[in-house]
C-alpha cells in the first residue's frame, strides 16, 4: 500500500476513521471525505506524525457535484487514484409502514448514489491504475432485514451495481470487492433515522459484543490486498448467507425472531 492513493469516503468517523488509520500505518496517500469538515481536520492532525501525504475534501455524497469534486481534488494533487473505498453510509430502524418516503429516499442518496457518483467518476483512473474499487456493504444486502427496509435496500442495490462493475471491467485489470461486515461497534446506528427522519440516538444493541470498526478495517485492507471479490467478516454472517440460499423461508422466520429481540423493536 505504500504512495497509493487511497479515497475513504464517510472518513470522519467508524469504519472510514479507522481505514483511514490502517492505512496511514501503511504509508498509503490518503483522501479523506466527509461532511463532518472539523471531524475531518481532527483526524488529519492525529496522523501528521505519519509523515504521509493527506487531502482532506468536504463532501457530501448525496451530491454529483461534490463527489465530482473530490475525484478532480484527487487528480490535482496527486494525478491518480489506485483505491477508491465507498464507505459512507446511514441507517434507518423503523416498519415501513410507519417510515416517511423521504428516509427511504436519504438512504439511497447516501449509501448507493453516493457509491454510484464516485464510482463513475473515479473509473477511468482506476482502469488507468488497474485499481480497486471498494463497496461497504452489509449482510443486510444479502438478506432483507426488518425494520431496516431502506437500509437493506441500498445495500441490494449497491452489490447489484458492483457486481455488474466487476463483470464489465474483467478483462480490464479492474479490481472491485463487496465488503459485508455484520453488527459493529461504530456510530452508524446511533445516527440511524427513525421513521420521522429523527435521528434514534443510543444504539439499540449491545455494542460491546460487536465486531471493532479497526477489526472491519484490517479485514478489508487484507482483501483489497488479496484482490478479493467480496468478504463477509463473522460467522453469523456466513451462516445467514448460506442458509438463505437453501432455506430462505425459514430464514425469514428466524431474521424475524431475532431481530424482534432487539430492545424497543418497532415490531414483534
């Protein structure tokens, strides 16, 4: 990883925070974007003593035009990309019965238009590079969790999308890796939206049980390294993916059940 260009977007914080750290160790050229500018400034001066080359970029990638920005910013300074890292991302915990459109909406925005824009705009550098395009996914693209409806959605569509990505650029040197970590202990569910839009606050599980956000960066690191496809990080994880394939209508029972024992579950 030494001198390659890495982007980390939704950098400021969690799983893009600590890829960002994992990756100064490396001695990678960092790119961090975010909205959270200050969030973004703290972390900047926390790795100068790294001695790497840093570009700290304001974005929000909900907007083509700011993730546009960020590949431009990218280019000018250091006139290459060779690692992309889709990492920004909301959750949502509400039926969807009871949730406003407009949540539905922001998650798509966020997790999968915001992949789609820089995706597209970082391609040609990449192929350039025979680089690697990563995607945080989540099991809940692999299987559709209640309660979570627009959150599952996006995640769907975003490995949809980079599978297509993988199988049109095979003969190109193109690298892309769906990474599907499970439950972790990042800020992600805290600011989860309820179904008013609000965000929910503490977190509903037990966070201390949970994966580390550093332990999620180290396992992707390790897969964009080994040029692997995707990765789904627990046991659980696998389990759920592989049952569901022979047994999907059992396993909607038991998502259900266990994902009702969450406390204040919006169902049961």
């Amino acid at each position: 990883m030494k001198d390659k260009v890495v982007i980390i977007t939704g950098a400021s914080s969690g799983i893009g925070k600590a890829l960002a750290e994992k990756f100064a160790e490396l001695h990678a050229n960092l790119v961090l974007a975010s909205r959270n500018l200050s969030a973004l400034e703290m972390l900047a001066e926390k790795l100068q003593d790294r001695k790497i080359n840093l570009l700290i970029v304001k974005t929000d990638v909900c907007k083509e035009s700011d993730c546009k920005e960020l590949i431009d910013r990218t280019v000018k300074r250091f006139g290459r990309i060779d690692i992309l890292v889709n990492n920004a991302g909301i959750s949502m915990r509400a039926l969807f019965e009871n949730t406003d459109l407009t949540v539905i909406k922001q998650l798509m925005d966020v997790n999968f238009w915001g992949t789609v824009y820089c995706t597209k705009y970082a391609l040609p550098y990449l192929l350039t590079e025979k680089g690697s395009v990563v995607g945080v996914s989540s099991i809940a693209g692999y299987k559709g969790l209640p309660g979570r409806s627009g959150y599952s959605a996006s995640k769907f569509a975003i490995q949809g999308f980079l599978e297509v990505l993988r199988i049109e650029n095979m003969s190109r040197g193109l690298h892309v890796l769906i990474a599907c970590p499970g439950f972790t202990a990042s800020n992600i569910r805290n600011t989860a939206l309820a179904g008013d839009g609000s965000q929910q606050g503490e977190s509903p599980r037990d966070e201390s049980s949970m994966m580390t956000a550093e332990k999620v960066a180290d396992k992707i690191i390790t897969a964009i390294q080994k040029k692997k496809h995707r990765i789904i990080m627990t046991s659980q994880g696998k389990l759920t993916v592989l049952l569901n394939k022979f047994f999907p209508k059992w396993m909607d029972r038991i998502v259900y059940n266990h994902m009702a024992k969450e406390p204040n579950s919006p169902f049961k």
